[in-house]
C-alpha cells in the first residue's frame, strides 16, 4: 500500500477553510478527515440544539469542501463510530499516511484522544497553531508571566494598543477604556419596546437530516429541537453579523446586562456559535464593530462594549484555559458538594428567574452572559452544586460550548471553583439583583426582599447562607466584607430563620 502525506484532521468546531491545515494542501497526496462520532453526544453530554449545530455546519462545511473538489473522508453517525479514537483508527487501517495533522483543538481531552490513537498506530501527529484568535501563540504566557494577580482589563488594554483598536493618538477613543458604568440599564417597568428580531435560520434540507439522523443514532439527548434557528455556513454567519450591526449593536451596550421574559435575544448578537465553530472571525467581527462606530452608526458605549466581550472576555479566558490544562476540573475552592439539581434538566421549578432561563435553554440552547452567571451559574453557586456537575451541564446544554470557553467561565467565573483566577471575588446577589434586571419576579410566587418565611425568595435566603458559610473567606474582600457586615447586623431570630428557611430548601427545592 503506496503511503500517502498528510491525514488532516478537521473538528467540529474548526470550520475553517482558511486554517493552516489548506494552506500548502496537495490534492494528489492528502486528504481531509471529518467524523462524526456518538461519543461527543453521550459519553460528553451534548443536547440536541448544541448536537445539530455542529454536526449540521460540520456537513454544509463538507459540501463546501467537496463542491471545491478537496479530497474529504467523512465518517457520519450511520457508520457508528463511538469515539475518535474508533473513527480514527478505521481510517489508518484503510490508508497509510506519513503524518497526521490537526489544527490544536479546544479541548485537552480531545487532544489527548487523538494523541493516543496516533501512538498506538505509530505515526507522528502535528498540531498546528490555532490562527483564528487574535493574540499569537505564547502571547498570553508572556504577558502572564509578569503578573501577579492577572486582570481582564489590563490583557484587554494590552490587545487594544498592540492591535491599535479603538485607539487614538495612544490613547483610547472618547478618552477611556470601558464605559460599563452606562451599559448596565434594565428595562424598566414598561419592557423592551421594538426590538428588531434577529435573523433566524430556517432548517434546510440538510439540518432535517441531520435531526433525523439525531433521532436514529443518539435518541435520547437532553432538550428539544422543535425550533432550529441558528447560522450554520459562514455565508449566514456573515448575514448573521451584518444584521446584528445594522439593526440591534447600538443598544447592546446599554441592556447587554438585562433580562425579560420570554425574550431569550435581546439585543445580543446571537454570534459565539459563529465564532466558536470558526465560520467568523473575531478579527472581522471587531473590524466591522470599529467601522460601524467610526461611520456613526452606533454610539462608543456600545461599539467598545461589544469589543470588550470579543477582545476582552473571549482572548481572556482562552489564555487562562491553556495556562491551567488538566488542572480545571480538579479545582474546588469553596468545596462545593452538592449535586445539580433536577430543575437543570427540565425547567420544573416555581422559581420564575430559574424557570426562564433554564427554559431557553432547552428550547434553543442559549441564555446570555447575565443569565448564565447571575441565573443559572449564581444558583449552582449558592446551592454549593459540585464544580464537575455544573461544568459538565454547562458544556453539555449551550450551544457554542466548548472546553477552552465554557470552563474557565464556569468554574472560574460563575463559580468561583478557581480560588480567584478569573474573577477577584465570587459573583454573588441576592434576589434584589434579578428584581433590578428583570421582570422574572413580577410573576413568581417569591419576594424577592424577603430572606425567611414560606413567601422568602430562594436565592435571596440561599444568598444570606452563602455568606454566612462563607464569611471568611468574603471578609477578606473590601466589597463582600460588607456582606458579612449586613449578616452580623441582623438580629439573632433572624438569622436563624434564614438558616431554617436554607435548610429547609436544601430538603424541599421548590
Ligand atoms: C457560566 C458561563 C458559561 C459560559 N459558557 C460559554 C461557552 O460555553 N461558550 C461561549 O462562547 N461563551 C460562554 N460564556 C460567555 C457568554 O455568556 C457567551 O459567550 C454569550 O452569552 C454568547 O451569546 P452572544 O453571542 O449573543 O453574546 P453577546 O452578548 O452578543 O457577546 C458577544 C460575544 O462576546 C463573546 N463573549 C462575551 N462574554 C464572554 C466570555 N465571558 N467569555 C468568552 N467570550 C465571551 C462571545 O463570543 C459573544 O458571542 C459563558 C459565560 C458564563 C457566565
Ligand atoms: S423572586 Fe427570587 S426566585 Fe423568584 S424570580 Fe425573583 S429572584 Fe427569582
């Protein structure tokens, strides 16, 4: 058997047909490998919106690449493949190649998956650096190395100068940095008024096989698939972005933190998925934010803090994923032990805040950041859920989940797993903090004030026992030592009402 070059291997979430693995591409001797494999529903949760995005982009990706005549060897669910591993290993015994190739996944276990079959078939694997982010490789190493305690802003900062984006004479336009201060507007009592709908997907043919296909192979995932609407090509991946900028970016900044009811889009852009599957990018997502501002389209608020999130946020929590690899899901800093509760599962709670945004969830696999961390993620928090089950309902329920995004997120961010990494504190409130967001309160049983008695909102009572377990650790932080302040002014019945009232949740979840 004559061998051939280069096997290179394209992941679901690397949908990119300008990555290192095309650029010096020879028809004759290599080929292109994509698989799909039940293992990445199953033994990995994955719900049935977040299991039809990828594997729906990944075949429009594999019609794209053989309507241009590329050489594809495809592995679809009927071929049955449980793991990589398993797809991997049927390839090399049917072909002999002289090295396999991949661009570096988003995710160790993966990494260490294909590692192995590699090893076990004694044939060299090459990573090749992962273009599609806008800092280098090393870059984020470096400039952690000569800090103590990293931030966001300060990386975000670094970003803007060294690509010299929104940036004027070495100085940031409109002459500072962030404008969070005006971008955490609710809606007041009166809602979202004529708010343009962002453009939805229809399924095609392609996406109705897919789903069929999802019901044959992997029948029971979490969720529903009744509505499917996101961009799965990157030419609606582009209409996508284009409509968000022409029709919602201005008010972005001011909502990006408020919730409503029964509107899971808001003005957010609806685009992590895009970019996350690599059918955008983040540099052209940011150039046309930038262009949008400079044409005065949209205010600075707005423009800089949709910049921030991209550049900011997102370039963030990729560095500190790679910084602390196998390390993620070992961490427990606040020794969180309870299991996650039934309602993440099937929305079943009184609890409107919970209800809502677990809800969307199941029905379109998406909340935004203010859901996921001050809803769901405060909650698991509060409750003390174990930091592998949270993560692991994370990464199984969104639909732009993956490892090098969702875990830093949310075992740093939303729960503090981390001791302190991504976040300075643990994002914590009480029920006061989703009266002042929403409307959820408006229509639950609950008060949001009251912290004991049968009518004391749940995460408020939970709140006060969060601090209470927690003082010392919260006393040491200037804002949060306020808290244990407030708990210690509260009269001795007080508190333990609030106690009763917490341990009597942790028996009967409503
Ligand atoms: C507990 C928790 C888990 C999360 N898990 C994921 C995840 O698995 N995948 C994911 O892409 N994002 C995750 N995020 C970040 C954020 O919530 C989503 O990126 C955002 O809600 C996606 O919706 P959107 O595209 O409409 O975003 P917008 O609100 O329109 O924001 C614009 C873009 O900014 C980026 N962004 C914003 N915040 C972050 C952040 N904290 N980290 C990284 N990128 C950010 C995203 O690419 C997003 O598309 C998580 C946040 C929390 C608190
Ligand atoms: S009262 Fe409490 S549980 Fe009910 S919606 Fe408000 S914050 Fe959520």
């Amino acid at each position: 058997m004559s061998k051939l070059r280069y096997l290179n291997l394209i992941l679901g979430d690397q949908l990119d047909a300008k990555s290192l693995l095309f650029e010096d591409f020879n028809h004759q001797s290599d080929r292109l490998w994509m698989a799909e494999v039940t293992a990445e529903s199953t033994d990995y949760l994955s719900s049935k919106q977040r299991t039809v995005l990828f594997l729906s982009a990944m075949r429009h990706f594999a019609e794209q690449l053989k309507s241009d005549n590329y050489p594809l060897l495809y592995w679809s669910l009927s071929d049955k493949h449980n793991r990589f591993y398993d797809a991997l290993s049927a390839t090399l015994k049917l072909d002999s190649f002289e090295k396999i190739r991949c661009v570096l996944p988003g995710d160790v276990r993966v990494i260490n998956e294909l590692q192995q079959c590699a090893r076990d078939f004694n044939i060299e694997i090459e990573w090749l650096a992962d273009q599609h982010f806008i800092s280098e490789k090393g870059e984020f190493k470096a400039w952690l190395a000569d800090r103590k305690q990293p931030r966001m802003e300060y990386w975000y900062r670094e970003l803007r100068k060294s690509r010299q984006i929104l940036i004027e004479d070495d100085e940031p336009v409109g002459g500072q940095w962030n404008f969070d201060k005006d971008n955490r507007k609710s809606f007041g009592k009166t809602g979202p008024s004529k708010m343009p709908e962002p453009l939805l997907f229809e399924a095609d043919n392609i996406t109705r096989q897919v789903i069929l296909d999802m019901e044959k192979y992997l029948p029971d995932l979490y969720g529903n698939i009744e509505q499917f609407n996101w961009p799965v090509t990157r030419q609606q991946a582009s209409a996508a972005l284009k409509d968000f900028i022409q029709h919602r970016l201005k008010h972005f900044g001011d909502y990006q933190d408020a919730m409503w009811t029964d509107e899971p889009w808001l003005y957010h852009s609806r685009l992590s998925t895009c970019l996350n599957l690599k059918l955008l990018s983040p540099k052209e997502v940011i150039a046309a934010t930038e262009q949008a501002y400079r044409d005065k389209h949209i205010p600075l608020n707005a423009a800089e803090g949709f910049i921030r999130q991209i550049l900011g946020w997102r370039e963030y929590v990729r560095g500190l994923y790679w910084s602390y690899r196998d390390d993620w899901l070992k961490m427990n800093a606040l020794n969180a032990r309870r299991n996650l509760p039934a309602l993440y599962w099937d929305a079943g709670t009184d609890m409107t805040c919970l209800h809502q945004s677990v809800k969307q969830v199941l029905d379109h696999g998406y909340g935004h950041h203010i859901q996921r961390l001050m809803v769901t993620g405060l909650f698991a928090l509060l409750w003390g859920v174990k930091p592998k089950a949270i993560h692991e309902w994370y990464l199984a329920m969104y639909v732009d989940a993956v490892a090098w995004v969702e875990i830093p997120n949310t075992l740093g961010m939303s729960q503090y797993a981390d001791g302190g990494i991504v976040g300075s504190k643990p994002y914590i409130a009480s029920g006061a903090y989703i009266n002042r967001m929403s409307n959820y309160c408006q229509s639950c049983p609950f008060d949001p004030k009251q912290a004991s008695g049968d009518n004391a909102c749940p995460i408020t009572t939970l709140y006060w026992h969060f601090v209470d377990r927690h003082q010392d650790l919260l006393s040491k932080n200037p804002r949060l030592g306020m808290q244990v302040k407030n708990w210690y002014n509260k009269s001795q019945d007080e508190q333990q009402a609030i106690s009763q009232r917490a341990e009597y949740l942790f028996r009967n979840l409503p």
